[in-house]
C-alpha cells in the first residue's frame, strides 16, 4: 500500500497541514517509500536551503545530496525494519553551507499503514549548529579567561552570594600550596587562607555579608600561606550584577602588598633616624650660636660705646638665627617654618634686650598661630630681616620720652606672603635716601631682600612713623 492521507477525511488533512505550517523550531516531514517529501515544515525546509514547495515530490538524495549517503541506511532501517531511530545525533553536510558539518539532533519514526507495513517514515530534527557552535564559543572565551587569570600573579575567586567559592586562580593555589579541589565548593572563610584565625574568619564572613547586600569592601588583611607562613594583601570583594541588577557572584581579588609593607617600614625608620640626626644637628647648631652670642655679650662688656653697640647688633642677629633652630627642633618639622609662632618668640626675646625702653614702647604682633609656612632655607633670611627692622624701630623710631607701639604683622596677601614692621615714632628724618645709607642694618636688609627674591615697600620720608612691608615671591622656595 502507498502512503495516503485521503483517508483521514478533511478534519485530519486540516490538522495534519496546520501541523506542518505552523512556526516551530522543531523541523518536521513526512516522506513515502520512495523517500520523496511528502509533508515538511517551513523550519527544516530553510535548513535544507529549498522552500516548501521546492521539496514537495523530490527525493531526500535530490534535496540533500551531501547528507544523503549518510542519512540513507537510518532511512532504509525505518522503512525495510519498521526501527525507530529516536534522538540520535548526526553531523551532515547541508546545501547552504557547502563544505561545513551540521550538527542534528532527529528522530526517524515508521509511518505504518492499515495493514501494519512501513508506508512511509516521519522526520523530526532540531539544527544543533549555532547552539553548539555558542557554546564552543563560550568554552573557548572561559579557557582564555582562565588562562589569563592563571596569568597573574593577583589572586581571583568568584563566590556565590552566600560565600561558598567555586572559582580560584592559579596564584594563590600555588602560594598555598593547594589543589583546587581542596577549597572549591567550601564557605570562603573556612578554606586554608582564613582558618588560622577565628577573627579573621569572622571579619571575612561580615564581609562577605556586606558585599552580598551591595557593599564593596577593601581591607588590609592577613592570610595564611605555604609552610604556615603569612601574607599581607590587599583585598577587595566586590558584588555582581545581572541584567536585572540582581547580585549573582561575589568578586574576591587580592595581592601581596608584603614586600611593600616591608619597603615602607623600612622607609619610616629611615626617616625616624633622619628626623633625630636633624633634631640633634639643629640643637647643637642652636647651642653653637647662642655660645657665640655669650661671647658676644662678654665682649661687649669691656668694649667701648661704639664698639659696644656694635657687638650687642651682631648678639641679636645670632641670636635670632639661633631662635630658628630652636623652633625647629621642637617642631620635628624641618622643611617648613611656621611664620607666626617665630615671631611671636622673636619679639619675646627683643623684650628682654630692650627692657627699659618698652616701659613706654608696646610690641605686638599680628599674625596667625598656623597657615604662613616658609621654605626651611629662606626662615633665616627673614629672621635677619624682621630683626634688623625691628631693632632699628626701637632704637631710632622713639626719643627719650616718646611712647608708642611696634607692630610686626604677618598675613597673605593673595599669592603672596607680607610681612609688616610699622612704628609710631618719629619717622625717618627729611632727606634720607633708604637706597644709598651706609647702615649696616639697612644695607643687610637689601641684601637679604635680594637673597629672598622678595620685594620690600619702604616707609615715606618725613612722616610720623616708619612701615616697612616685605614682600615674599609666590610659592616661596629656597634660591
């Protein structure tokens, strides 16, 4: 008997067509004896490379010549044996893509007649190719991944969100000395690395916590290592997020900040030893001058007026740089020196030098405690200069009876640093020409201004009161 459907009246030819014409993934037909299409779906018809029609009263050889030697004794089973051929897999050659094995997952089911014989065989099959090729193409991309995460010397691991690892890298297998068997599938803080500590662990597992609820988490921390050994890393966890912002894995990444650790110990005693053979070199050059300026005052004593005065200028200034290094060694700090603080001090001492005369003279000074830093090199040239002005203040600016006040003001003027030493005295006398005096005190406050690359605004001649302002250049640094 031939195949044929006229029998199943028009409801089951219906059926049957809707069948086949219906959007499937699954590719379907129906071939008779002779092995032409009878029936096939739009689905297996496009991975044939023909049409509907173009397949209907032709042979599978006709159709499929590439695929046909293979496909022919599954074929020839079902129709000479009735045999089921049920979800085998098959790799043929398909007319549209010449060349190149397609991968098939089909079933080949006998069609029986009224009379029990073999009219025909049902196909159904289901084109792998793409699925496999993808997921080729995904195992291929996570061997790369690993290969370049086996690559480096941090250590990786992906966690679930309840922290049990499934994923390490190489690095820190191999520092440990483990194989990846004997921490993956296991909490996180119960794998070697962490176990030596019940703290450690602790702190991990709040960790992990934080992370699966949004957080990223990076710490300093301590691990175990090969032979019991320990390690400083850098830790971080970070969370993962799906398409749907949902957090999937837990990111562990980690490296060895040891050698680092080690180096910057190193550095800070270095600089600790530093610091104290600069405090032992500022307090013995502050004691080396204020030696000096003793034997600047035992001098004085049996020297004549001119020479005395001359010898108590020269015990100021020394004791002026001696005050700098005073202020150093007890600030620890010695790269910068705090403007306000030295002025404050500098003044105090000019009080003791000048006892009789600031009976009626006030000294202030106007500067804040913190802010006004100048360069190590340059405190000395200003001490000089603040000194030799305020020194000539008091001894030139008051007569016998005149009362007034010195004011030493610091303050930044923009970019710029001022530093003030104004009076009320008597000024400086008509005529007097700042440029071309033959004082000591003023000729060593051009020279230093030059040293300093500052600029000084010197006081009007002939008016009541004397304001000297020296100007710092921007961003001071030594010359």
């Amino acid at each position: 008997m031939a195949l044929d459907f006229d029998h199943l009246g028009a409801l089951g030819r219906a059926t049957l067509q809707t069948m086949f014409e219906a959007d499937s993934p699954v590719g379907k037909a129906v071939l008779d004896r002779d092995l032409r299409y009878v029936f096939i779906n739009r689905t297996l018809a496009a991975f044939n490379g023909c049409s509907v029609k173009e397949h209907l009263g032709r042979t599978v050889e006709e159709i499929l010549p590439g695929a046909y030697p293979t496909l022919a004794p599954l074929l020839r089973s079902v129709l000479d044996e009735g045999a089921q051929q049920a979800q085998f897999r098959v790799s043929v050659e398909m007319p549209n893509a010449p060349g190149e094995l397609s991968e098939w997952d089909a079933s080949y089911l006998p069609i029986r007649l009224e009379d029990g014989s073999v009219g025909g065989v049902y196909v159904q099959a289901v084109n792998l190719t793409a699925k496999l090729r993808a997921e080729q193409a995904l195992a291929n991309s996570e061997k790369q991944l690993r290969r370049v995460l086996d690559s480096l010397f941090a250590f990786v691991g992906v966690l679930t969100p309840d922290g049990t690892l499934i994923e390490a890298n190489r690095a820190p297998l191999e520092a440990a000395g483990l194989d990846a068997q004997d921490v993956l599938g296991r909490l996180f803080w119960d794998t070697f690395w962490w176990n030596f500590s019940a703290e450690t662990q602790d702190w991990l597992r709040q960790a992990c916590a934080r992370a699966a609820q949004g957080d990223i988490v990076r710490e300093d921390v301590t691990v175990r290592m090969l032979g019991d050994s320990r390690m400083t890393l850098d830790f971080m966890l970070v969370p993962m997020r799906d398409d749907n912002g949902q957090i999937t894995r837990l990111i562990a990444s980690a490296i060895d900040i040891s050698d680092r650790l080690a180096a910057q110990r190193r550095t800070e005693a270095a600089l600790r030893e530093r610091t104290v053979l600069l405090q032992e070199v500022h307090h013995r050059v502050k004691n080396n001058l204020q030696i000096i300026a003793s034997l600047l005052n035992l001098q004085a004593r049996n020297a004549g007026p001119g020479a005395q005065q001359a010898l108590q200028d020269s015990q100021s200034r020394v004791m002026a740089m001696a005050l700098t290094h005073q202020l150093l060694y007890e600030r620890n700090d010695f790269s910068m020196l705090e403007l306000g603080p030295y002025l404050r001090r500098l003044v105090a001492s000019l009080r003791d030098a000048h006892g009789e005369l600031l009976r009626r003279v006030t000294l202030k000074v106007e500067a804040p405690d913190s802010g006004l830093n100048i360069d190590l090199n340059l405190a000395v040239p200003v001490a000089l200069v603040v000194n030799e002005l305020l020194t000539n203040a008091l001894k030139h600016g008051f007569g016998a009876d005149l009362h007034g006040e010195v004011v030493v003001r610091a303050e930044r003027v923009g970019p710029r640093i001022a530093v003030t030493v104004a009076d009320t005295g008597t000024g400086l006398p008509a005529g007097f020409d700042v440029h071309s005096t033959k004082t000591l005190g003023l000729c060593l406050v051009t020279l230093l201004t030059e040293q300093l690359r500052a600029e000084i605004q010197w006081p009007v001649v002939g008016q009541a009161g004397t304001a000297f302002t020296l100007h710092l250049p921007p961003e001071t640094k030594s010359p």
